[in-house]
C-alpha cells in the first residue's frame, strides 16, 4: 500500500484519520507537533497494536526544511495541520498566517518536489462566512470573517494555485462542522457535554440562535479519504457536510434530553464574536461530494445527528477521556 502522510495527525480530526487509515492496511507517517513532552497528541490513546503501526514524527509545518524531510517518501500527504481556534486568531492573527499559509506553502511545494501523487488539504466552512444562500454549494463566495477563515481563503486559493500553475495533483475537502470524541472544548458540543458531566445545570454559550451543520467525524474522515483515492476533485473544492441545519440552541436542548438533564443556559459575552465577525448560520449542499468522491454521510438529518451525540456523550462520560478536560475555563 501507498505511505500517506497526514499532518495534524496529533488533534481531533487526524488521529481519527489515522486510525481509520490503518484499519484500511495504509501505511501511515503521522506529523505531530514537536514539544518537549514527546507526548503524541490523541495519538498516544490509541491501541498498542494500532500505535505500532504507525510510524510518528515530530516537527513543525512552519519549518520548511523539516517539511521536506517529512513529506520525502510519502506517495500522498493529508493536510490537516492547522491553528483553528476562531476566538484566539484574534489575538494571534500573525501567529495563524504562519500556520495556516506559510505552512501549507511549506507542504505544497515539498509535494511539488517529491511528485507525490495526491494532496488534500483540508479546508472549513468557515471560508464561507455566514450562508448568502442555502443550501451553501462550493460557488459559495469566501468572505474572511476572522483572521482565522482569511488564512484558510488563503491556504485554499495557494492549493488552487498550485494545481493551475504546477499540475499538482491537490484536491480540497471543506468539511462543515465537524463533531465527535476527542474534539477540543474550545468547541460547542465538548462544551455542553462536559460542563452537564461536571454536574452544572447552568450552562455557558455564546450565541445560542447560530445555525450549524454538524457532520460526525467518522463522516469526515471517510470523506477525506474518499477524495484522496479519487482522480474526480484535483483542482476542486469538496464540501462536506450532514446537509442538516440546526441551532445551537436546539443542540443543547437536544444533548440535555440525550443526557437525562434539566438545564439553564447563560450567555456569557466573552463566548460571543464581534458582531460582523459572526457565523450566523452555514448549512451544507454535498451534492458535489457524491458526484466526485462518491461521499455520502452516514450520520445525516435529526436521527443521524442524534446517533452521533450519543457515541460523543458516551465517550466523554469516561473519566478518563475528560480528564484534561477543564469545563470551568473558557477555552479559546
């Protein structure tokens, strides 16, 4: 089988990645971020025998020349490397064009140089900012709401670049949303979740009346992995996307029901983006995606998005998957 490299591999969509890419019998590089704890990330939760199979670097995509050595011998790269947390690229915007475009710079062009022979990179909704029409299909224009989505315009429009000036082989995966175990509490379902599991019935959100379309992660990552083996999406953009639209105040009602609980939701102004900077609503059309990739979710309308909220709780509700967790500390 081809080796795959996939960056980010550390974080929350990516070490599912690898795992499912190793049940796959793909023989997987995982780029993590160096740090001096040698700790792996979600990587390092992972079964023995799946760990084994994996063969784990640390580096930095911001770092050209590490970049090299790490893409040199992979026959495909999956980019998922990135910063994503929205609130923090405001305080940090220099610190997410460094990520976010001189890294995946970083990765095109060692790509480029090795032939290697597919390229995702991985892309958001966010690029859309809120939805001028619904359902959102990739002809959507990009509007750079945060310093966050700019960076990932750019990243986007530089894989684009890429293939019309170079025939590299890349292909974008915009996923929507994206939810389920091991993600961070900087986002709202891992937030809801963990606060009612350390016993609040006051719970803190921000913009409650926002609308999102959830895709469970396993979702995600077969889609990722579709659009790699397919010769349909070069050059293109894929949304992927449950192609449901749900508040996030209907979210939260429905995890307190999923989870047994009577709860009380305070607005809290500091979970709260500026006004223009604000999503108000995203809302997927992933018709493309089954046209190109042959994707088609598994976890779609009210019952599937329901199905994923209960594997999600019930992941969290192990003491010793939240126990990083802080529900306490707004996290950015």
């Amino acid at each position: 089988m081809d080796k795959i490299l996939v960056t980010g591999a550390d974080g929350f969509i990516g070490s599912h990645l690898v795992e499912r890419l190793i049940s796959l019998d793909y023989k997987v590089r995982a780029l993590v971020m160096y740090n001096s704890f040698n700790s792996w990330g979600w990587l390092d939760t992972l079964k023995q025998d799946v760990k084994s199979q994996i063969e784990v670097v640390s580096g930095d995509i911001r770092d050209p020349f590490g970049v090299d050595s790490i893409v040199k011998g992979c026959d495909s790269v999956l980019h998922l490397a990135a910063l994503v947390a929205i609130p923090y690229s405001y305080k940090s915007p220099n610190s997410y064009v460094d990520t976010n475009i001189n890294g995946t710079l970083n990765i095109l062009q060692a790509s480029k140089k090795y032939k290697c022979k597919k390229i995702i990179h991985i892309s958001t909704s966010e690029v859309y900012g809120s939805a001028q029409y619904v359902p959102i299909d990739e002809k959507h224009p990009n509007v750079g709401q945060s310093p966050y989505s700019a960076t990932k315009i750019a990243a986007d429009q530089l894989a684009i670049s890429f293939n019309k000036s170079f025939e590299l082989p890349v292909g974008i995966i915009r996923p929507f949303n994206t939810f389920g175990p091991r993600q961070s509490n900087r986002a709202v379902i891992p937030t809801i979740i963990t606060q009612l599991l350390d016993g609040k019935n006051e719970i803190k959100l921000g913009n409650i009346e926002a609308t999102r379309d959830f895709s469970y992660v396993l979702d995600t990552v077969d889609g990722i992995i579709a659009g790699m083996n397919s010769t349909e999406n070069i050059g293109k953009v894929v949304n992927l996307g449950a192609g449901f639209e749900i508040s996030i105040l209907k979210t939260a009602k429905i995890i307190s029901s999923l989870m047994g609980k009577e709860i009380k939701i305070i607005i809290d102004k500091q979970r709260i983006r500026p006004q223009e900077s604000e999503v108000n609503r995203l809302f997927s059309n992933n018709s493309f995606a089954k046209k190109t990739i042959n994707w088609i979710p598994k976890y779609k309308g009210e019952k599937g998005f329901a199905l994923g909220l209960k594997k999600t709780i019930d992941w969290f509700s192990v003491i010793e998957n939240r126990k990083e967790y802080k529900s306490n500390i707004y996290n950015q």
